[in-house]
C-alpha cells in the first residue's frame, strides 16, 4: 500500500519529536513519503497530487485546518472511485473531525488506533459539505460558519499569525470581544432549503453554523453540540441564531453545552439538509472547518454523500 503521510509543523498539539515518533510507526506498516507544508494550500496540492499519482492512502498528520486542506486537495476533481484513501493523526487543538471519528485526542495513541484499523481494514464511507461562493469552492468535514462564528475564526487566525497560540483561552477572549463588536441589532442572514422545503426560508439570522456531524467545536474538553443529530451519514443541519442579547445568547450556551439545542424564539435548527443558500444583505464572514475563507453575500452548501472512504 502506497501512503502519503501530510505533515504540517506548525501543528499546535504535536512536538517535533512526537511527529518523528509517529512516522517510524506508521512506516513499520506502510510504504510512507512523506511531505510537510510550508503554507497555506500547500496541504491540498499534495493531496491533489497523490490522487494523480495513485497512492492509495493519503494520511493528514495535524489538526482540523490540515485535514481539511487534504480533503478538499484529494477532491480537487469531484468525487470518483480514483480517491485515495484519507487516514488522521490528530495534532491540533480541537481536533474535531477525528474525535468524530473516534480517534483519541493524543496524536500517538491515535496513530496507534490507526494502525489497528489498517491491519483489520477497517474503513467506512461519510459524506461531506461544499460550500460554493463568489468563485469559491471549498469541502468541510464537520462545519461551516457564516457571520460571527466566522468573525472569531478570522480574529484567532490573526492572532496566531502575530504569534499567538491557538488556546481555548484565546478563542473565549475572541469571541467575547467580537460578540461585543458585531452588529446584534441588525440580522443579515436568510437561509434558504430549496430542495425540501422551498417555502419555509429561515430569516433575520445573526449567525449560521451548517455542520456535517457532531459536536460542532469543543471548549477544551467540553463539546459543543447545537446539531445533535447531525451524522456523517445524513445531510447537513443547520443551527442558526436570531437574538444576539447577553441574556439570550448566555440561555442558548448552556443549551449548547448540554446538547439540546431546538428551535425556538432564539434560535432556528434544521437537519439533514441537501441544498441551503444562505443570503446576507452585506458582506459576511464564512469559514469551513475552522479556515477563514473572506466575506460573500451569498453560498450555496451542498451535501455529498458517501464522498470519501477513511479509517475508521
């Protein structure tokens, strides 16, 4: 079996030492190049590249923002029987698509999980989300963001290119500071399911979070779950805001955190979604697992089924 194993070192989770300690591993199974990032896409042109080369596993050795790159690289030409395999060896801070896969958080006893499914074959097909927007096309693995979850994802991303480290911390004080920033009077948001529902528009949104599985994010430990019954085997579901008030948005936390998120005067909860367009009426940050993507006034979402084969 041909692998590529991905490697970014800016990885916030994992040492120098910790990544050599998990590429002697899994070289004692496979037949491993290696190659580590030097910026941003750089992930996705490996990925694309191994798909026309024929490997036929492509292993993503970081966080959230790596795998997304992978997965979006190795389906550069659309879903097809041609796509590599995609393994993960968590690094980053949250880690959430491959704690929704099951893996442990800590990069080598994950390695060590990933090597068992690899010698049992353990795999399984999920789907993912798409966003398309101004010329752009992204896939997600568990979520995209629109207004000001997005705005957090830009400001953190800033912070850590000042040298910041990617903390719960620092992404508490983020929000906190944008929550107080954002415009909580004026909503910009209506998303729209023209394919089930095309007359029942959600309207005067704040913010919308489209998410492929669950949790959404985690605060350290803690998962946050406004989509409990998202699945990487249904369509996309959606949590969206109405009311940005301290009170309100302080009810709708601890709902989150205890995972029973519903529609209600405050919030607008959708699932197992096919086709959204979600329209602004300006300018609006978005963001896809976690990556900053810029502003549109309008993306459309779609959910593709059985997209891609992983370990699991």
């Amino acid at each position: 079996m041909r692998a590529l194993a991905v490697t970014n070192p800016s990885a916030t989770g994992m040492s120098p030492r910790t990544r050599d300690v998990i590429i002697r591993a899994l070289g004692s199974e496979l037949k491993v190049d290696v190659a580590e990032t030097t910026g941003r896409g750089h992930a996705a042109d490996l990925a694309a590249r191994a798909r026309a080369d024929d490997f036929d596993l492509v292993i993503a050795v970081g966080g959230d923002g790596t795998v997304n790159e992978v997965v979006d690289g190795l389906l550069r030409d659309g879903v097809g029987a041609d796509v590599p395999r995609l393994a993960v060896v968590p690094g980053g801070n949250a880690n959430v698509f491959a704690r929704a896969l099951g893996l442990p958080g800590e990069p080598i006893e994950a390695t060590g999980v990933v090597i068992e499914r690899l010698r049992s074959q353990s795999e399984r097909a999920i789907g993912l989300g798409r966003v398309e927007a101004d010329g752009i096309r992204r896939w997600f693995t568990f979520c995209a963001g629109f207004g000001l979850d997005a705005e957090v994802v830009r400001e953190v991303e800033r912070a850590r290119e000042s040298g910041a480290r990617a903390t719960p911390a620092l992404f508490a004080r983020t929000a906190l500071r944008q929550f107080f920033a954002t415009d909580r009077r004026h909503p910009a948001l209506t998303i729209e399911h023209p394919d089930d529902a095309p007359d029942s528009p959600q309207g005067d949104l704040f913010l919308a979070v489209i998410t492929n599985t669950t949790p959404w994010t985690y605060f350290g430990e803690r998962p946050l779950q406004p989509t409990p019954d998202a699945s990487f085997d249904t369509g996309l579901d959606v949590f969206a805001l109405r009311r940005l008030g301290v009170v309100a948005t302080a009810a709708t936390l601890r709902r989150l955190f205890a995972g029973t998120a519903a529609n209600n005067r405050r919030a607008a909860v959708l699932h197992d979604q096919h086709h959204l367009v979600v329209r602004a009426a300006r300018p609006i940050a978005m963001h896809v697992d976690g990556e900053y993507l810029g502003e549109a006034r309008q993306a459309d979402l779609y959910d593709f089924p059985e997209a891609i084969a992983v370990v699991a």
